[in-house]
C-alpha cells in the first residue's frame, strides 16, 4: 500500500480493488461498501489528524461505552455522477451541521468543518469508480461517531471515533409502500433526542415496525407520544400529504428530524407554485380527507429514497387505497431534485457542490 499526505489528511490507499467482484446491477442497499473509509479519532480534548485508509474492521474493548449507553450518531448523504463524469454531493454543509448537532444532543464533540469537507471530498476522489452513472444510482455515505472509550460508568466517554463508509446504491424501496399510522408505540417524546440522528432513535423503531410488516404494512406513521393524534414521520422519512391542491407537512420539533430532503422539497414545491402548509395534522383529519375522496397523495422523503410514494394506509384495523392521480406531486418533485443531484438542470439554490 501506498502513502501520501495532503493538507490535514493521511492517505493509505488499498493495493487492489474489490470493485471488478461487485454487481452493480444487483445492489442490496447498505451491504456492499467501497476500498477505502475516513477515520478520526478523538482522544485528550481534541480529534487527531484525519486519515483515509483500505476499508477493514475496528478494535474495540468490549466496554466501549458506546455498547452500553448508546453515544452513536450518524448522517445519510450521497454522491452523484453525471454524463461527463463529474462527482456530486448534494447540500453536504447541512449533514455536517446536523451530524454536530445530533452529537451535541448526545453529549459529544463537534466535528471540525474542515476535516469533514476535505475528508469527504479526498474519499470520493478515491473511491469514484464505484459511482456509476444514470437516474438511480449514486454512492450512499455514512458518516457516523461512537464512543470508544473503555469502561461502564454512566456518564459521558473521553474517546470518540469519527468513521465515513461509503456503498453504492440504486433504489432504496421496491414494490408498493402501505403504511400503519401508530396508535400505541412512539417513536420519540417531547423534551428527548427524536430529532437527533442517534442510534437507538432507530432501533426503537425495529419491534413496531416488525409488528406491521406482519400485518402487510412496509412502514409506520409515528405519532405524537402524548396523544397519538398528530402525524409526525413515516419510518425513516418525513411524510407530506397532498390534500386537494395543498401539501402539507409536520413542522420539526425536538421530536422529529429536520430533513435535508425534507426542506428541498419545500422548497421545490413552494417554486412550482404549489401551496405548501407546515402544520400539526391530525390523524383524524387525513382519515377524512381519506374517505370523502380529497386525500390525493401521501409520500415520505429521505435521503435513502428521495421521495417514496405511499398507497395505502391502515389505522386501527380500517384500511384505506389513495388514488392514483396524473402529474403527482410527489412525481414533480423528485424529478426536480434528482435533475439537480445528477446535474441535468440548473441548481439556483446552490445545494450541488462538486468533488474535485
């Protein structure tokens, strides 16, 4: 293996790519990752100088506090290739301050901006062949921290590490999506970390969600933990609901997140001249709409899926089918964000920033 160093970073490349044993035409999402990570381990009040090394396992005792108390945050983001071959992240300032933000939540350090952006930036510029081009594809990037200091006191650990894997990705979802609007579980309650991007944010939501993926359901709208009568997310994603002409969606709380695809598609929205509603709404209210006929679209955004159209829900045992209507919302609109992140049109927000 090589190495060489640039500004902050070192970099030790792998001698040989695993990237000629890859199906690219058969990807199962988050299974296949590419030759090299980002590493940066924090240690003595400061993190140490990044690197970039061949993907490989880590060492940790088994007292990592994050086995015990659970200090893991992570961040979902892409890269994009267009037909020229240009490398593309899209809105990437926002992961880094969501990423700080969920670690701060949890008790720990801030990364530094720079090493983040360059880090991530000499990655891509490593691994680029694994991104391949065309509508679908893209290179999905999981930058997460755990802590790793050694012992099980309950408080917060002195040593973090700061890791970047990347995978290469088509489709998130396949198939129809119907979804079960929780009346018992919660995903997060008033006053906790449901807006964090933290672990057990995550695995609180495996068990209810088995429970509905038995009743046929692929997904769960999570609802407020007090009542259970306010909409707040759909699995891992926003949800938006096109009643009539108006699309509405939960406004962020400290129990949901703010989603970087969330907002693009706000905005998106809002420029086609769509009429957007950031409002609480109730169950109740989306059942009606349901069966008078005037629920024309649900659909969830993330990262992972962009936009991902429901077609049915079930809430307490009743089921109901959404229509299929022409010129979807949520049709327009992932196609105005999948032409920005793949450079077919012009980004006037300035959310695509190229990898050089």
């Amino acid at each position: 293996m090589s190495k060489e160093t640039i500004t902050k970073i070192t970099i030790e490349k792998a001698s040989t790519s695993k990237i000629n044993e890859v199906d690219f035409n058969n990807l199962t999402f988050g299974s296949v990752f590419t030759d090299h990570m980002f590493v940066s381990d924090y240690e003595n009040g400061a993190w140490t100088t990044p690197k970039i090394t061949p993907y490989q396992q880590i060492s940790l005792d088994p007292s990592a506090r994050v086995f015990h108390y659970g200090q893991a945050v992570f961040e979902g983001m892409k890269a994009y290739k267009d037909e020229q071959d240009a490398v593309w992240l899209f809105r990437p300032e926002d992961n880094f301050e969501r990423i700080n933000k969920s670690s701060e939540r949890l008790a720990m350090p801030a990364f530094p901006k720079e090493f983040f952006m360059e880090g991530l930036n000499e990655l891509l510029k490593l691994d680029k062949d694994w991104i391949k081009k065309g509508l679908g594809n893209s290179l999905y990037i999981r930058p997460f921290v755990i802590a790793t200091e050694a012992g099980v006191s309950a408080s917060p650990s002195s040593k973090y590490k700061f890791i970047i894997i990347c995978s290469p990705a088509q489709s998130y979802y396949g198939g129809e999506v119907r979804v079960k609007i929780a009346d018992h579980y919660s995903r997060a309650a008033s006053g906790g970390f449901g807006f964090a991007k933290a672990a057990g944010n995550y695995a609180g939501q495996f068990y209810p969600t088995s429970l509905a993926n038995k009743e046929g359901f692929q997904q769960i709208i999570w609802t407020d933990a007090n009542t259970h009568e306010y909409l707040e997310e759909a699995g891992t994603m926003n949800i938006f609901f096109r009643i009539g002409d108006k699309l509405i969606t939960c406004p962020t709380s400290d129990r949901i997140l703010d989603g970087i695809t969330r907002k693009s598609v706000i905005a998106v929205a809002e420029d086609m001249g769509i009429d957007v509603e950031i409002r609480p709404i109730k169950v109740t209210e989306v059942i009606e709409a349901a069966t008078n006929g005037s629920l024309k679209e649900i659909f969830g955004s993330g990262t992972a899926a962009v936009i991902n159209p429901i077609v049915g829900f079930g809430y307490k045992g009743d089921k109901w089918e959404l229509p299929k209507v022409e010129n979807a919302f949520a049709t327009q609109i992932k196609k105005a964000i999948l032409d920005i992140q793949y450079n077919l049109t012009e980004d006037k927000y300035g959310w695509r920033v190229e990898v050089k």
